[in-house]
C-alpha cells in the first residue's frame, strides 16, 4: 500500500515540477489545434458602421458579416472575423446558421443574383429551366461586351426553395474578373448583406445548399475540404488583387451620376480616358495625384478599384509613365500605384509586359501621417465626441456595453425634441445587448471564452 501512495506521490511531484518550468497562463483562452491555424479574432458591434471601423483598425484579414439575432424584427449584429476563423466554428454551431456576407460599398465582387418567384402565384413556371436560360444568356452578355468566356460550370448555384418560394443564389466564380463594385453588378444597394451557404433566415429551416442542378465544382487545393472551398466560393467579396485580374464596369442610369468628368482628357498621343477619377478616400487620392504630378508631368488617375480582403486601393495612372524598375518612363504603358490601406504603405507597378514577367514591385514606401486610417479614424473619434457633447472619443477596439448602468441618468440634451429617437436608440442597444449576452455567440469579449466542450468536440473529429 505505501508503494503506491509513494508512487503516486512521486508522480505528484514531477507534475508539480513541469509546471513550475512551463507555468499555465493567468488566463486560460482556448485555440484551434495547430499554431498555423486562424488566429482568434471574434468581434461582435450592434452597428454596421462599428463593425467597418474595426476592420480597418486590424492588421489582420477580417471581414464583416451580419447575424439574425431575433424572429421578425430583422434586427442583426455584427460579426468581424477572418473567414477561416468563421468556417471553423460556422461548420459545428446551430446559433451561427442565421449568418450573411457584408459586401462591402465600393469593394471589388463577384457578380450575383438573387432569384426568387412565388410559386402559388406563378402556377407552372419551370424555375430550373429559367435559371439555366438566365444563366446562358448572361454568359453570352459577357461574350460580347468583355470578351469574357463562361459557362454554366463557372456558376455555383444556390439553392433554398420551398413549397411556396423559388428562391437562387448564383455566384459567377470568373478566372481572374471581376466588377468594379455592387453599382456596377446591378442596383443593389450598398453594403447588402447576402445569406451564406448554410444559412438559413431566422425562423426558417430551409438553408442555402448546393443545387441539384449546380455545374459549378470547385478546384480542391491540398488540405482545404470540399465543403469548405464551397463556402469561400460563395462569398462575393472574396476577390483578391492580381496583376491580370480584369475589373469590369457597367454604365446603368444610377451610376452614370457618379462619373466624374474626363481628367486630363486629350493629350499628345491622343489617349482616351476614362472611368471614375475619385476614391472614396479623398485625402488618398489627392496624396497620389501629388505623387504623379511633378518634374513638369501633369498625371493623373484614370480609375481606382479597391480591394476589401487586402484593404488595397489600386490606382491606374494616366500621362505619368515613371517606372523605378527601368529607372525611366515608359514609352506606351502606364503604372499603377498601390495603397496599402491596412499596413499604410504605398508602392508602385505597371502595365508593361517586361515588367510583369518579372512579377515587379517597386519598394514600399509609409503614407503620410494625414492620410494613414489611424488619422483618419481619429478625426472621426473626435467629430464623434463633439456631436455627443462627449470629451471621451470612443475607441473603434471596444465592444459596445453589454448594458445600460442600472439608474443612469439622462443628460439634459435628451429633453430636446429628438427624445424619441434617443429613447428608441437605447432601447434597441439594450435588446441587441441581451441578445448577444445570451448566445453563445458573444465570443467578442476579452473575458468570455469559447467553451471548453466546443473546442473538444472539434478535435475530436
């Protein structure tokens, strides 16, 4: 019997002994299984525009996406994570199946539709056959205004149909094209929220699934699923900057207002220019036309495109050929400059085919303080607090209060006629706060964890 007591004790010690040379941390925070898995960023906001300031604060590749929270109110949180971060956890919890992309204003996307008819009303319609003529007559579309070839295996299908509702989701999956952003795939409006693959709407039990009638199958690269490279198909936003990716643009009476007049429209050679002239961040802009117009060249900006998964701002120059990497400028071919908006540096390439072989890129060089996004965002901070009648600016890293302090009190500006909306603010606040505090979904606070049993479960498969 004290052989065993002894034993025991001996292992007691040499427990006691790696813990004292590799102490636990103070806070326990659970991983995913592998250091090269996604790191764990998981933000919830009651606010859309919360949520965007966010983005830009990371230095990692988040992305926004919308969460039902309530039946028939069509109330949402918002969700910022990495899209590896999402199907980790999207993959094994129920609470996360009411869940839907932010395409953000201005990004460069995919072209989609979203199809529905009411079947009861349309008795006989045939909506497969339907979705497979709009499909082939769209691609010829393509073919003659873009010279772009697709076919039906280049569009994943959707499908989340029931016995009252035809309802589609097409994605066209385009080799190296896009559209230049949301306006310009249709009239949609602007940061639309699209339902994932997998998601249902709130209330109903019929989620979006790969339809029977769907030719599109995905390249399956080494150690990423099927179902996984499905997901990252189906979101519009997932478009990632390339040399020989094609941004598409389509004039429709809604953003025919927005074109801008020709800059530097005639010169010597006679060039036509055309496209948008303005990005959405002016003090960007006017730092790249200050970039292009020296040495007695007059440049200017052709077209920007903008890049949500890199943050990047693209810049097709006009009339200013400079290119570092033959220490001159092109005779024909013109430069694009590149501002990376997340690590606030910018850097040069061009359209010269020499320059492309050998993959070019300038050196990077850092944004000027009055254009970086911490500028930016503090400017905002400040705005904010002014308006608020608040000397504390708000802090776009912090999660909005979970709720309000029991017996606060008003200021005096809330006897103001605009009491009504005040009150019908908070309480909105107060009731999407009660709704994240509950769920299992309020991973964004830096004292909740995920559960001990969810991160087993994982492993375990």
């Amino acid at each position: 019997m004290m052989g065993k007591w002894e034993a025991k004790l001996k292992q007691i010690e040499e427990l006691a002994s790696q813990y004292e040379r590799k102490p636990l941390s103070s806070v326990y925070r659970p991983r995913l299984s592998k250091p090269e898995e996604p790191p764990s960023i998981w933000k919830l906001f009651h606010r859309q525009n919360q949520a965007f300031d966010f983005v830009k604060s990371c230095k990692e590749d988040v992305h926004v996406f919308a969460l039902e929270c309530k039946v028939g109110d069509g109330q949402r949180i918002y969700l910022v994570t990495t899209y590896a971060q999402l199907w980790f956890y999207y993959k094994l919890q129920k609470n996360l199946l009411h869940c839907y992309e932010v395409i953000p204003e201005n990004a460069v996307c995919k072209l989609y539709f979203d199809l529905e008819f009411n079947k009861l009303a349309n008795p006989g319609t045939d909506g497969k056959k339907m979705v497979a003529l709009l499909i082939e007559h769209v691609c010829k579309a393509l073919q003659e205004l873009y010279s772009v070839h697709c076919s039906a295996e280049d569009v994943f299908n959707l499908d989340s149909s029931t016995e009252e509702k035809f309802s589609r989701h097409l994605i066209f999956q385009l080799h190296d094209v896009a559209f230049k952003d949301n306006i310009h795939v249709g009239v949609y409006t602007r940061n639309r929220n699209f339902r994932l693959y997998k998601s249902s709407k709130i209330g109903k039990c019929v989620a979006l699934e790969v339809a029977e009638d769907n030719r599109f199958f995905p390249k399956q690269p080494k150690n990423v699923s099927t179902e996984n490279q499905y997901f990252l198909s189906s979101l519009v936003s997932n478009v990632r900057f390339s040399d020989t990716l094609r941004i598409l643009t389509c004039d429709t009476f809604q953003n025919k207002g927005k074109r801008s007049g020709y800059l530097n429209s005639t010169n010597n050679s006679g060039e036509t220019l055309e496209g948008f002239q303005y990005s959405p961040y002016p003090e960007v802009d006017r730092f790249v036309l200050s970039l292009v117009n020296r040495n007695d060249v007059e440049g200017g900006i052709r077209r920007w495109n903008y890049f949500f998964p890199e943050e990047l701002l693209v810049y097709d120059i006009c009339k200013y050929r400079w290119c570092e990497n033959i220490g001159r400028a092109h005779r024909s071919n013109n430069i694009m400059i590149l501002v990376d908006l997340k690590n606030e540096v910018w850097y040069q390439k061009c359209h010269d085919p020499v320059c492309k072989a050998v993959n070019f890129k300038s050196d990077c060089f850092p944004l000027p303080a009055e254009v970086s996004l911490r500028f930016f965002l503090k400017e905002e901070e400040e705005v904010i607090a002014d308006d608020m009648g608040n000397k504390k600016p708000m802090n776009p890293h912090e999660a909005p209060p979970c709720k309000p302090s029991p017996g606060a009190s008003f200021d005096a500006d809330w006897d103001s006629g605009s009491d009504d909306a005040y009150l019908l603010q908070v309480a909105e606040d107060a009731e999407l706060a009660d709704v994240a505090e509950n769920s299992l979904l309020s991973y964004n606070s830096t004292e909740d964890e995920i559960p001990d049993e969810l991160i087993i479960e994982v492993l375990q498969e």
